[in-house]
C-alpha cells in the first residue's frame, strides 16, 4: 500500500469510533477484532489510529542493555509509515513497556502511538507529550534486570489484548478501548462502518422527532 493511501485511510478512519469498527467487523462475519477491556487509554481522551509495528519483550535478569536505542531504532527502520507501535510482554506484569524517554523518541519519529499488553510508567511526562498509549496498566519499575526486546521478533505477529496482531494491521485506540482490523479487510471494514454510523446518525433523528422505535425498526433495522 502506498503512502498516500495509507495516510488517507487514517484520515478517515479518524473519523470514526472504535464501537462502529468493530461492530463492522462483526457484521462482516470477519474474526472479532476488539482487544480485552484491560487494555485502556492511559490519559483522557487519547486517540490513535496507526499500522503495526510489532515487538516483543522477553524475560531477563541481564543488567540493561546499553544499546536499547539502538534497538528502537533498528525496531524503527523495520516498521510501516504511519505506524503503532504494539509491545507484546510475554505476559509479564514486572516493567514498564513504554516510558517518557521512549515515548519521546518515538513521537519525534513520528509514531502514531503505543499499545503495550502490560504496564508503562512515567504518566504525567506522557500526558505532558500527549503520546497517545494503550496498556493493560500503570507501573513504576523500569525494564533494567527485568526484560529485554527480543530482537528475533521484531515486525513478527505478536499476542496483544487476546488478539494477534500482525505487523501492518491497522489499529484503532478510543475511549472506548482499542480494535485491530486485518491488513485484508481495512478497506471493507472502512465502509462497512460508515454505513453503521449513518444507521445510527438516521435513527437518533428518528427518535428526536418522536416516532415509535418499533416502527422505525420495520423501516430500518438497528445497527
């Protein structure tokens, strides 16, 4: 997918809330794609909408790794434009997958935001940028001693929220939680949620105007 389309995708999917992606989804008889609802914004009012960059981090009692930058960036270099990226903690609860320093450096190159199945930290600098992050908590420890990224899975599917979400999904985080559209339907799941959106724009001007909800549905079904 070229760079032009892939930007006006996000552009429309911006447009849009997380309940109709998903219930497109749904109707489209396609695998769920809504994540579990532990994983949340960590500020009021963040949104993103991006294509995944995926990594993992893996269990290690190994003092930090000096070149952790350098591994971003390698992670950076490997991963679609316009990008989310999405940390798999191998289930772990024990360190912050994103923090200040990291989410500087990706918003500076220019990455749409975070999905971390498990804990970050450091939430008033992350506020502060208004980096949009998605994570399953809050946690003060850092990943020194704890963990590692693991170099050999980088941009390989990883397991986020009960999902697998593979690199160049599209993902898609609210207030209402996040969803993760297949890389082959983003397009199919794009109209499909306009059309639901339209659905339920017409029957609140149905409601507002008084008529009775069972005749409404005769005419047009609830989305």
């Amino acid at each position: 997918m070229d760079k032009k389309r892939m930007k006006q995708l996000i552009k429309e999917y911006s447009t849009l809330y997380t309940c109709a992606v998903s219930d497109a989804i749904d109707e489209l008889g396609l695998e769920p794609g809504f994540l579990d609802a532990e994983i949340r914004p960590i500020w009021p009012g963040a949104r993103m909408v991006g294509f995944a960059g995926t990594l993992k981090m893996i269990p290690s009692e190994a003092p930090l790794d000096r070149n952790i930058i350098a591994r971003i960036v390698k992670f950076i270099e490997q991963i679609p434009k316009y990008s989310i990226a999405c940390i798999d903690m191998s289930g772990q609860m024990i360190a912050a997958g994103l923090g200040q320093s990291t989410s500087r450096i990706l918003l500076g190159l220019g990455i749409q935001g975070g999905l971390v199945d498990g804990p970050i930290r450091d939430i008033a600098q992350v506020m502060a940028l208004k980096f949009p992050i998605f994570a399953r908590g809050i946690i003060c420890s850092s990943i020194r001693g704890r963990m590692v990224v693991d170099l050999d899975a980088i941009m390989k599917p990883i397991q986020c929220g009960g999902r697998t979400i593979n690199p160049g999904d599209l993902i898609f985080g609210d207030i209402n939680g996040v969803v993760v559209v297949r890389k082959n339907h983003i397009e199919e799941v794009l109209e499909k949620a306009k059309e639901i959106i339209s659905a339920d724009k017409w029957w609140f001007e149905q409601l507002e105007k008084g008529r009775d909800p069972a005749d409404i549905e005769k005419e047009r079904p609830l989305p």
